[in-house]
C-alpha cells in the first residue's frame, strides 16, 4: 500500500470514530473507557453483606410492636375523650384493630400482645362479656380481657405461659376466665385434669367474682373435665344457688354417669335438685338404669321428691350455645332418645307390679303411659 493510500486509509478510521462518538453523546451516552461508571449497579453483594434471618425477624418484631403500641395508645386515648364512645363504638373499633392485626405475623403480634399485658394499662369497654364461636369472645368487657382473647389465637403456647402467671395474680374473673380457656385447649400442652381442677378450686375461692359473667361461663370447666371430683366441687360449693344449680344440671346431662356416683355418696345432694339430677341418668345404659332402681328405694326419699323424679324421667332436654371451653353441649339423637325410651319403658313395666312401691303407683302408672305414648310415636 502506497504512503498516500495508507494517509487516506487512516484518515477515514479517524473520521468514523469522530462519527461514533458524536452519537454516543448526543443519545446522553459516553464512550467507554473500559470501568463501569455505576460499580455498584447491578452487582450481587457477598453474602456477609446480607441481612442474617435473625436480623430480619428483629426488624419484623420491632415494626409489629410499634404498630401494636401505636393501636393501643390510640384506643386509650380514644376510649378516655370527652365525650366518651359508646359500648358499640368501641366494639367496632376493637374488631377493626383485630382484623388489621391479622396482617402482622403472628409470632410477632403476640410478643407486643404480651408486653402491653405486663404494662397492666386497662380501661372498661361497657360491654357484656360474651362467648363466640369456638369459644373465641364476642364481648370484651376490658382491654385486656380482648387483649387475652387475641393473643389466644395469635400464639397458642405464648397464651398457655402468659395465663399460667395471669391466673396466680389477676384480681379480675373476666380475665381468670379467658385465661383458663387457654389451659383446656386441645394439644401437647393442656393442663391435665388435676391442674384444671386446682384451677376451679382456685377460682371458687373468690367470693366476690360470684356476679361476673366471666364467672359464669368458667363453671362450664366442670362440665369439661367430666369426672365424679369435678362434679363433687360443684356440688360442695355453696356461692350462688342458681349457678350451682344450672353447671350441675348441663354437668348431669353429659356425664349421667358420674354425676349418679356423687349421688349416691354425697348426702348434701338432696331434695328437688336430686330428683332432677336422677332423671337425667341414661336408661339406655344397665348400670345407670340399676342406680335409678336402687335411687327409688331409697329410705330417705320424700314423696315430693319421687313425685318430682317420676314427673321427669327420663329427662332429655338440653341447653345449647357457644361455650368457653370444649364443645358446645349436643342434643340429644333421636337413636338415644328411642333406645332409653324402650329400656326405661321396662323398668317402670317392672316398678308397677312390685308392692314395694305401691305409694308411688299412680305417679308410675302415668310415666308408663308416657313412654307408651312416646314409643307408639316413634314406630
């Protein structure tokens, strides 16, 4: 190649570069030299950079505890205004604030519930203490009854340790009751039957707590736990009548067994309430139906209270509802009801021709006619 063509030659490379770096800058772009202007940009940072999980589950924490602390000034504050909200008002503020805490994890949630529980703030709410489905509230008569209710589904074994210290110092029924609840779920962790016992022994000590609604719903634990010494608590505790009465017919109608055992050894049993007790003995079962006999032969038995026996048995009726612990009460099946029909049906068939109990013939005579009736009804 000639000097003169190589001139040209190199000339023309020059010009294209010229060319290449104008457009470059006029599309706002530099030509490179070689190192990326923007390092950082892009790059994936070393894994000793990285937040560790255990960083990211404190900054969780921490940001659910702000936003529950931050919920719960604003609800004092609120609750405290003058002119204070109304019962409903505050009901469908603290359903509010329980929706939106769902969205926090919940772990998280029931750390911030538990160190708001040991703060002790508190503030009535005006409404009524009420069991839900599932034994979850749907009335919360203070913050901290709410408080409980929450941290319960929240964190289950947080809930079950907070109620263990709650239930040895709390002055409150509404909250000795919700954090019972706790101890009787089903799980590893439920207290067993002596620690529940200890529990309602520890819970009919206090005098005072007789008019809370709280209060009423506990007594629903006997019925729970089902065994002769729960049915002995009720029946030695000597507060309310009407309470006693009512946890002790709902304790018969599920666990007739038992409550036939505290029958026959307990001689403050007595009376109408004995009568009443006995009718719910489930004839279907021999041994029941045994205990019913020998209960009818009884000497101490008055004549009222046969007459109150005969008038009922056997008796079926059952209450139903939410309850604070375990299942709701069932009904009885039509199966049950048809199979004591017919057991029951042959046993008064045999009191009728017996002379022994001749004084209690025309009241036998009428429950014969009953269950006939009954029986003809079910074919």
């Amino acid at each position: 190649m000639t000097l003169a063509r190589k001139g040209v030659f190199s000339m023309a490379v020059l010009s294209l570069a010229i060319i290449a770096a104008v457009f470059l800058t006029n599309r706002g772009e530099k030509p490179s030299s070689g190192r990326d202007p923007h390092p950082e940009a892009g790059r994936i940072r070393p894994r000793s950079e990285r937040p560790s999980p255990e960083q990211e589950r404190s900054v969780s924490r921490e940001a659910a505890r702000l936003q529950v602390r931050k919920d719960w000034d604003a609800l004092l504050k609120w609750i405290g205004s003058v002119p204070a909200p109304g019962a409903e008002e505050i009901r469908a503020r603290l359903t509010e604030i329980r929706i939106a805490w769902t969205e926090l994890d919940p772990q998280d949630l029931a750390g911030a519930i538990r160190d708001l529980l040991e703060t002790r703030d508190d503030a009535a709410t005006g409404i009524d203490f009420q069991v839900g489905i599932h034994g979850l509230l749907a009335g919360w008569p203070t913050l901290r009854v709410f408080l409980l209710d929450v941290l319960a589904t929240s964190d289950p074994e947080m809930a079950m340790a907070t109620a263990k210290k709650l239930l040895d110092t709390t002055a409150s029924p509404d909250e000795f009751a919700t954090g019972l609840r706790s101890l009787t779920r089903q799980g590893p962790g439920r207290a067993d039957d002596g620690e529940l016992l200890a529990r309602f022994d520890q819970m009919l000590e206090h005098d005072g707590w007789s008019t809370s609604r709280g209060f009423a719903e506990a007594f629903d634990l006997a019925r729970l736990i089902g065994t002769p010494d729960a049915a002995r608590r009720l029946a030695a505790w000597r507060g309310n009548s009407a309470l006693r009465s009512m946890a002790m017919d709902e304790f018969a109608a599920e666990h007739p067994e038992a409550m036939m055992e505290v029958i026959d050894s307990d001689p403050t049993v007595t009376g109408i309430s004995r009568a009443s007790l006995m009718a719910r003995a489930n004839p279907a079962e021999p041994d029941q139906l045994v205990s019913v006999d020998a209960y009818l032969r009884r000497q101490d038995l008055s004549n009222e209270e046969a007459e109150a026996f005969l008038k009922s048995f056997p008796l079926r009726s059952a209450t139903t509802g939410y309850r604070l612990y375990g299942a709701t009460p069932s009904p009885y099946t039509y199966e049950e009801i048809k199979a004591g029909d017919l057991a029951a049906s042959e046993l008064v068939g045999n009191w009728s021709a017996d002379p022994e109990l001749e004084k209690y013939r025309p009241q036998i005579l009428s429950l014969r006619q009953r269950l006939s009736k009954w029986i003809e009804q079910a074919k």
